[in-house]
C-alpha cells in the first residue's frame, strides 16, 4: 500500500465506511477482524477500533485480505471488492471466511451431487446447512457469484423457502437473485396464496431485470387494488419489450381496460396458467401426465381437480400417478374412490367380486369395504388387502402414510396378534428423530452425568467433579469395557480442557481404533469445511445414534482435531444419551 500520510488514509477510510450504503434491513456485527491485514504497524489500536465499526454489510463487501492502494489523495479505481454470500456466522460454528479456500469448487460439486441421492436425517441436514450456508470465500476455481448460485440452487431443490427469505434478507446483490424470489412467488401461487406471494416483491428492486417478476409485481398492484400504478408499469414494460400479448390481455382486462378476455388456458409458467383461471369463469383443465408440477399443487390447491364422471377409469388412473408423484394431496385420491359407484352385491361380495377385477378398479372396492367394515380385524384385513392394490402397480407412495394413520388409529393393541408385528413394521415416524427425556445412568461413561456439558451446557467446575466422582466409580469395576463411544466422550472431555484421572490410559485404549487416511490428509491441508462436508455424507440418512459406535468415535475425533466443537456437539446430542 502506498501512503503519503497514515492519518490521510486514515481519515478517507472513516469516510469510506461511513458512506458505504447499508441495504440489509438490520445490522448485524457478528465478525471481529481477524483476517484482515493490517494497514500498518503503527496505531494498530486506532485501527482495530475502527473495525469493531465495521457491520455485516460492509464486512460482505470488502475484502479482508485484499490491500487498498491510494495514490495522490485517491482510492485506485480499479479496486473490486470481494463479496461474501450466507446466512449464518462461520464463527458461531467454529469456521472463518476461509473456510473453503483450501477446497476445489469441483470437489464441492461432486460431493454435494453424491448427498442429493441421499434422504439426509434430521442431524445430518442441520449439520450440512451450517456448513454450506455459513458466510464465507468461495472455493477454488469458483467465482463468489457461482458460489452464491450453487447455496441458491440447494435452497430451491430442497425446498427451503425459509432459508431462501433468510438469504434475500442478508445478502444484497448476488447472482441466482431473481431465480430466488421467482421460487418464492411461484411457491406462494402454487398454494395460492397470492396474498403471500405478493408480499415477496419487497425483494424485487431497480437492479433486478426479470420480466417475469415485473409482470407479478404488476398483477400485485392490480390485485391490491392499486390500478393507476399497475397501468403505469405495464405502460412502461411494453416500452421495453418485455410484455406479450398474452399477459396484456389479461391485464387489461383485469384492470377494466377491456371488457372480454381470451379464453385460452396458457401453461408457459405459472403466472400465465393463473391469470388464465382467474379470468374465466368456465375455466376447465384436465392435466394430464406432461402438466408441470407447480400446476398440479395449484390446481390441487384450488380445489379445481375433480373427477366429473366416477365410471371415467383412465382419469381416475391418471390422477393416482399424479398423487403418487406428490403433484396432488393424496387424500384427493380416497375422496375419488368414494365417488365411484358399486351395486349391493359388489359391497357384500368386495372379497370374492375383487378378484375378478382389474387392480385399478378393485381398489375404489375394497377401500369402500373398508369404511364399511366395523370392527378392527375386518379394517386391518382390508387395509392391508388395499396394500396389496397399491403395490401391484407401484403406487405405495399413496399409500404408505395413510395406512400408518389407520393403525395408529385402531390402536396395535387392539389387532390381532396374527397382524401384529406386521402392523407395526408399518408405523412411520415421518423420519423425524424426536429427542425424548435424557436418562443419566452413572454406571456408563457415556450416558453419565458428564454428558450434561455437552447436552444441557452445565457449568465446567460442576463436570469436572462429575469426571472424578463416575470415573473413580468406574474403575472399581474390572469387568468395565471402555467402548468407542466413552472414548469419543473422553476424547471430547480431553480436547475441552478437563482433566482425566491418571490411571485413564486414552492412548493406549484409542490404537485399536482406526480412522481413514483420506480424511486425516483433509486436515494435513486445512480443508476443514471439505472434512465436515465429507462428515455430512458418512452419517447420510442415519441418525447418529444408529451408527456403529466406531464410526460415531472416528467423526467426533475428527471433529476434536478441527476443533469443531458446536458440529460435534450436534453429534453428541444424538449419538450418547440414552433417552426415553
């Protein structure tokens, strides 16, 4: 850096930052300065209380590395500062901006790839979504707005539209912006909510070039009942070419312009197969297997899928595979089954006459059979005969949930011990790991009181007379196994500054355990995020408390040497309790 006076620079600074433009809705100090170089070795005191001024907005926008060169009284005009892209502060998970720097975009790519075949558990997500999501530089080979696009990408493909408005909050300018608020728009259609969805403009700003938002910022208007400001910014739209005359017409007649409409349904997006319904009162749609997902959940959304004629057996077909897809609620489906008509002896016979049916048509039958049957051995032979329907043509999505509703409802014990065990192999837990009570049991290690650190954050001094009290208890006891989980918890207790007994050989009892090289060399070359990332895989669809204990040691022990102490309590709060 070049300098003809410290305290002129000194001085353009302070005026640098204070007229950086703020355009989050709140600040948010969260980073101390500890990347940053210093600008020079004297007034280092000055300068670092200048910098607990910087906020989060500024913090994104500056590179903390990068060196600011003033020549005769002005800042280089080709300086560009680096930005960074996130939610969450890398500190608060024991990271920094650099986290990534050491890592190749494409090993990212490639890892990322490998976790979307995989159904994560619920500790496995919370782990990955720290890890992607935190602020921070963006790999090699990757620009900050790849970078930026690659979390978008994520957010949308899972769904996460509380994480995509968090991002929009927190981060300005990024690319993937208007690909983010489209999600949000079109989620809020497709739910019809418009209401809701209106209320996500707020994003769309003078820097975002989207036609398509433009024409939902302009229907908003109308729907909110402000016409004259609508009619001014299609007027000015048209002026840049980016209406059609689709949309003009249906705009204009929403907006009293003209008195007719066409009446053809348009399916180009979302929007367009909107104001299509909204503006006809004979509005009629048949989708069909080619109809787009996000017309499905409207149309389901709507009440506007109906099953005009119960005899119509290939729509009643076509609406089963759209259920099965989770393009429409699958309760739609059991609604239609009531819908079609049996005579008497079909509903008397459904046991016998079934078999003589095609499968598609027998299970409207026994699904009627079932709701007429009153006692729960006969609901639990047709529930699990309607299963059988269901899987002969590979459409047990429908009907998985639904049956674990039934027999949640009747009660396991209330069927009979012949249905039993099979009744509850199809109980589902919605995949959700629910923490139950934490039972402490001093005899073991790792479900000993000394967990509460890690579990319930007691106080260090109170652990440590804790450590003494079970390990002294422990030791009076030849035939105790030390397992791989108490040497993750002595590992841990050993990493977190608290003293083991002497007579506690850590070392020694930990050779019989390996952990991979290829993991070990992430650490040699300071790819602690990568490791995490790689962590996040390992544990997959598993709760951690499913895992054999050694892959349960060799994570946390990986964790230790990173020094990732918040993911790796994450871990421990699943993988150690014994909980009720």
């Amino acid at each position: 850096m070049k300098l003809k006076s410290f305290n002129y620079l000194y001085c353009l600074l302070i005026i640098f930052l204070y007229f950086s433009p703020l355009k989050s809705e709140e600040k948010i100090d969260i980073w101390s300065n500890k990347e940053k170089k210093e600008l020079s070795t004297n007034n280092t005191q000055t300068e670092k209380d200048v910098s607990q001024k910087l906020n989060l907005e500024s913090m994104k926008t500056i590179e903390l590395n990068q060196k600011i060169k003033v020549e005769d009284g002005s800042i280089n005009e080709n300086f560009n500062p680096i930005k960074v892209f996130g939610i969450y502060d890398p500190e608060e998970n024991d990271f920094n901006l650099n986290m990534w720097s050491s890592t190749k975009g494409e090993d990212i790519k490639a890892s990322l790839k490998r976790i979307e075949k995989i159904k994560l558990s619920k500790t496995a997500n919370q782990i990955l979504e720290r890890i992607l999501l935190s602020f921070s530089y963006a790999p090699k080979g990757m620009s900050e707005n790849e970078f930026a696009n690659l979390k978008i990408n994520w957010l949308i493909k899972n769904r996460r539209s509380d994480l995509i408005e968090s991002f929009l909050k927190q981060n300005d300018e990024f690319k993937g912006k208007s690909k983010a608020v489209q999600y949000l728009v079109d989620e809020n259609i497709s739910k019809a909510k418009l209401s809701e969805g209106c209320d996500k403009i707020k994003f769309i700003d003078a820097k975002i070039r989207d036609a398509y938002l433009e024409k939902f910022k302009i229907y908003c208007l109308v729907f909110n009942n402000k016409k004259s400001e609508a009619q001014l910014l299609l007027d000015l739209l048209r002026e840049q070419k980016q209406s059609d005359n689709f949309y003009d017409d249906k705009i204009n007649f929403l907006l009293g312009v003209t008195n007719k409409t066409t009446s053809k349904i348009n399916e180009k997006n979302l929007l367009n197969f909107y104001l299509s319904s909204i503006t006809d009162k004979e509005f009629n749609f048949k989708p069909n297997k080619n109809t787009k997902k996000e017309i499905w959940q409207y149309l389901n959304a709507s009440n506007l899928i109906k099953l005009e004629d119960a005899s119509d057996k290939e729509r009643l077909k076509e609406l089963e595979l759209a259920a099965n897809q989770e393009q429409i609620d699958k309760d739609t489906i059991f609604k239609m089954y009531q819908q079609v008509t049996f005579n008497l002896n079909e509903l008397i016979n459904a046991k016998n006459v079934y078999q003589t049916m095609s499968v598609s048509d027998a299970r409207p039958l026994i699904y009627q059979k079932y709701l007429l049957s009153e006692d729960n051995e006969s609901k639990i032979e047709y529930l699990f005969l309607l299963e059988e329907l269901f899987k002969k043509d590979n459409l047990l999505n429908i009907y998985s949930k639904f049956l674990s509703d039934k027999i949640e409802e009747i009660g396991i014990d209330n069927i009979s011990e012949r249905y039993q065990e099979v009744a509850q192999s199809r109980i589902i837990d919605d995949n959700e790991f629910i923490l139950g009570k934490v039972r402490y049991n001093d005899k073991v290690l790792h479900q000993s009181k000394i967990i509460k650190y890690y579990i319930e954050e007691e106080n260090k001094k109170k652990v440590q007379k804790d450590i003494d009290k079970i390990f002294k208890k422990i030791s009076k006891n030849r035939k105790y196994f030390y397992s791989a989980k108490d040497l993750a918890l002595a590992d841990s207790l050993i990493t977190d500054g608290f003293s083991l007994p002497s007579n506690f050989d850590y070392k020694e009892l930990s050779k019989k355990y390996d952990i991979p090289d290829n993991l070990l060399q992430l650490i040699d070359n300071n790819q602690n995020a990568f490791l995490a990332l790689k962590i996040v895989e390992i544990i997959g669809e598993d709760e951690v408390h499913q895992l054999d204990p050694e892959t349960i040691y060799f994570i946390t022990n990986l964790l230790n040497r990173m020094n990732l102490k918040q993911i790796r309590n994450i871990v421990f709060n699943s993988a150690l309790p014994l909980r009720i």
